[in-house]
C-alpha cells in the first residue's frame, strides 16, 4: 500500500497540508505499513502527546512553530527545519510549545 491523503506529482508544502486546531493535536496519515510510518501532525500550544514508546525509530521534522520533544527524560526544542530521532523503545513525549506542526516518520 502506498501513500494515501496527499496530492501526488504535485510540489507541496509539507505544513500547509494539516490545519490547526485550537486546544487539538491533529494527525493526517500518508503511509502505515509494518515497515513504515508517516503521517502529519499538527499541536496548538500547550498541547501534547504524554510519553509513550515505540517499536520503531521516530523522527520528527518540525514544519512550522516549535516543538519540545522529550526522550529519556532530557528535552530538546526542534524549530522549524530542524529533526531528531526517538530511539524505539526509548520513552520520549511530544509538546507544543508553540503551535506546532511536524512530520513523524516510524521505521519499523
């Protein structure tokens, strides 16, 4: 299965594909299968995913705002254009610190 909720053969721009909603964290999936994982998210400020573990590698790219993200309990503010890797099976934890939108991809 391929990439699904996105244009294709088209240019895009990443962020502008996943709206805000206030006091929500949304999430747009493009791919899911046992190898991989893609998909947008969107965080009004002050919203979050509490932590949680993985059985894959995650990295966050920060697509617009800033985000803190938590692994292992150390925290690092990604801004725009920025990424990081969530180790699987390290607990880490995702924050808006401003709004905030991401793309996560998970390989399994």
């Amino acid at each position: 299965m391929g990439m699904k909720n996105i244009s294709q053969a088209e240019v895009l721009a990443l962020k502008n594909q996943i709206a805000y909603q206030e006091g929500q964290v949304v999430s747009k999936t493009l791919a899911q299968n046992n190898a991989v994982s893609i998909t947008l998210f969107s965080f009004a400020k002050g919203e979050e995913i509490s932590t949680h573990k993985s059985g894959g590698d995650a990295m966050v790219t920060c697509l617009d705002g800033v985000g803190k993200i938590t692994i292992d309990g150390a925290e690092y503010l990604l801004h725009e254009g920025e990424s990081i890797v969530m180790p699987a099976g390290h607990p880490h934890a995702v924050y808006g610190e401003e709004a905030f939108k991401m793309l996560l991809v998970v390989v399994f």
